[in-house]
C-alpha cells in the first residue's frame, strides 16, 4: 500500500492545527482537516481517513462526543485525542470512548508522529501479497481479477461486489453493520437515513453467486441486528 495514509485533524486552534499539517505533510501523511466540532465530526464519518486526530475542546461539539459518535458508526475508525494538558481524567475518559491513543499537549513532534505511526501500523496493516481469499466450501476468490472459483466453476463479479467481500473478509471476525460497508465501501458520508437496501441488494447478489443454496447461506452471514458477517476457510 504506497497510498498516503490519509489523516484529518480536528482541532481549533490555528497555531496548532498549522503546525500539525506542517508536520504531518512532512513525513508523508496526507492531512485534511476541520476548525470546529459538527464539521470534525461529518468528515470522520466519512471513513475516509485512516486516522483522525481529535482535539477535546472545540467549538459545537467536543472531542469526546466526537468520538462516542465515531465509535457508534465506525467502529474501527483509529482515533487518536489531543488532550488539552496532562489531565488524567482527560485522558481517562478520552481511551474509555473509544480513543485509541491521546497525546497530551504541548507535545512533542516526534512523540506525536511515533503515536500516529503506532496507531496506523496497528489499525492499517499492509496490504496481503496473496489476491486470494479462500472462503468456505472450498470457494476461492481472486480479488485482482473479480472472479471466484469452486469446483470447476468460475464465478464473475463486479468491482463493488469485489469490494464488499473484501471488506467483510478483513473484519471476518465480527458481523460488519450496513452503515459502515455503506460508509467504507460506497463511501456514503451520510449518517442515517441511507439507502440501507442498496447493501442488502448487493448482499442478495452476491449470494446467488457464491452460496450453494442462497435461501440458507453458509458463507455470507446475516448477525440479526448486527449486519452481515463472511465466513472464511
Ligand atoms: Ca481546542
């Protein structure tokens, strides 16, 4: 994955924020970056970053609302929180609402950017060498070419529906909400209110290709309340 890691800021303090971006550009991150809280908050939700750096006192809306509302929608979502000092309770309350990291300011630069590099190496593993995702019942898929193979049966699919199983096979070890495949997959920044059903069409497609029987499937999951899970080798 030569692609950028791509890291928003939050933070309302110009001086900060700058030198942030300074920083951060410096040693190969792409920033983005929001002044007050309601806006942090729409672009995170966007899940287009790979990692949002989260001041606690902003304008609109707080650090730690912001995050209790990222965790909610975006449950891996690396987020890391720019504690206003060293205030153990801060920094407490920041990790129990999902945080993965705080940095407490003043900081220093390098000790923000090892954070950042933590986070990501944790939460942005490298991309797999091998295209190949084997699933149950002996089917495998090839995600460079968008086909599958069980049997001597060779099974085509689009980009997105591509997608969609590659994302619920690396997260295969829990079931992945309809908001969140919207969110990362179609990238939706809608909060609510979505076309949920273009999730489930897909989902339905899919399985008439890849289940032997789409009426009960064994690969493709449905967790009541919970979204769709993929069932790997
Ligand atoms: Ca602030």
């Amino acid at each position: 994955m030569s692609e950028k890691a791509r890291i928003l800021i939050v933070e309302d303090e110009v001086a900060i924020r700058t030198g942030l971006i300074d920083v951060l550009t410096y040693h190969g991150f792409a920033t983005a970056f929001a002044q007050e809280g309601p806006e942090g908050l729409r672009m995170a939700l966007s899940g287009d970053y790979d990692l949002v750096l989260l001041d606690v006192m902003l304008p609109g809306m707080d650090g730690f609302a912001i995050c209790q509302r990222i965790r909610q929608q975006l449950p891996d979502q690396p987020v890391i929180m720019l504690t206003a000092k060293t205030d153990d309770e801060d920094i407490v309350q920041g990790l129990s609402l999902g945080a993965d990291d705080y940095v407490a300011k003043p900081f220093s630069v390098t000790q923000l950017v090892l954070r950042v590099r933590a986070v990501l190496r944790r939460t942005r593993p490298a991309e797999p060498a091998d295209p190949c995702i084997r699933l149950r019942d002996g089917l495998v898929l090839d995600t460079l070419n968008l086909s599958g193979v069980r049997d001597d049966e060779t099974i085509q699919f689009t980009r997105r529906e591509m997608a969609v199983l590659r994302y619920l096979h690396a997260h295969r070890e829990r079931p992945v909400p309809r908001e969140e495949l919207l969110s990362k997959v179609w990238g939706y920044a809608n909060e609510l209110a979505i076309e949920t059903r273009t999730v489930d069409i897909h989902i339905a497609k899919l399985r008439r290709k890849i289940e032997p029987d789409p009426k009960s499937p064994r690969l493709l999951l449905t967790v009541r309340g919970a979204g769709y899970r993929l069932v790997a080798d």
